[in-house]
C-alpha cells in the first residue's frame, strides 16, 4: 500500500488536514517540514546561513527518506518540494492528493509570512507569483485535487476518505 502525500501551496492546510487524515485512517503522520527542522533548525534561519539551493537539496533527502517508510503513512510536504524532478518522480508511486486554496484564503493564512523566507517582505505579492508558477505541477503531480473550500478540516478528511 503505497503513503498518501499531501501537496499544494503554502496556507493550504497540509499539515493539518494531512494530521487529521491520519487519525481518521489509523496511520502515522509525518510532516517534511517538522522533519526537517527536527534535523536542521528553523527554516528561515536555515536559508539565511546556506541558502535556498541547499535547503532545496536537503528538503529533497528528507522527502525520500519520508517516502521510503516501512508503514504506509500520510505525508505533508512543504510547498515547494514538488518543484524537484527526482522527488516528482518518487511522487509517480504515491498517492497524491492536492489541497487548493484561494488567494482570499492564503491572505488570511500566511500572515506575515515570517516562518516562509520564499516570502519575502511582500508576501501576498510573492505567495501569488509562486502559486502561478507552481499550480500546473501540483496538478499534473496529483490523483486528486481538493478545490479550495471553506469546509472544515474533519469535512475535508471527509471528502478525501470517500475519494480514496
Ligand atoms: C516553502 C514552503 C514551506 C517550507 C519552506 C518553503 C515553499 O512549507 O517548506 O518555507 O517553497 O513553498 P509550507 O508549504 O508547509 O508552508
């Protein structure tokens, strides 16, 4: 049985929708970015020291080592992880779910964007720029797509389970 993974743009609920999703189905759940900065340390303080590149690299070895877990899991990724080809390409084996937002929604989401150094100083300005630049791989990366919605979280585990 292969994991469920969980991608799509930054304030669209991977984590937690990805947390809940594992409760309702009795698997673990994993998060690359908790992950990550369980290894590494924050991550805006990490791109600060090494960079995008090199976050972008290790973001990649976590995400394989998360994939290759002994028991099926449910795995949220960081919103930029898709944008490496040989994590897409372990992605082809998975079942992958894409969580869309609006850009009302991610507004209300991402505040200041301080944890989210791709954000920048304009972070709605830089959230849209990244979602036109990324929204053609979430797709053509997942089985399923959760259009943007203001359901609750127990009602979108919902959705995805009678989707399965
Ligand atoms: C990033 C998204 C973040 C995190 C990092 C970079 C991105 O994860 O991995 O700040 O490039 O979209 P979330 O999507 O969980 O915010």
């Amino acid at each position: 049985m292969s994991n469920i993974v969980l991608i799509g743009p930054m304030g669209s609920g991977k984590s937690t929708v990805g947390a809940a999703l594992a409760r309702r189905l009795g698997r673990p759940h994993v998060d690359s970015d908790h992950f990550f900065v369980a290894r590494y340390g924050p991550i805006p303080d990490y791109f600060t020291t090494h960079g995008e590149k090199d976050f972008r690299e290790r973001e990649h070895r976590v995400v394989a080592e998360l994939l290759d877990s002994p028991r099926p899991s449910v795995i949220s990724l960081g919103g930029g992880a898709v944008m490496d080809e040989r994590t897409r390409a372990l992605l082809g084996e998975q079942m992958v779910i894409m969580l869309d937002i609006t850009e009302e929604q991610a507004a209300l989401r991402i505040g200041d964007g301080t944890t989210r150094p791709v954000l920048g100083d304009e972070p709605m300005e830089a959230w849209k720029r990244i979602y036109a630049e990324r929204e053609g791989i979430y797709r053509a990366c997942a089985d399923m797509v959760l259009p943007a919605d203001d359901e609750s979280i127990e009602t979108r585990v919902d959705t995805i389970v009678a989707r399965l």
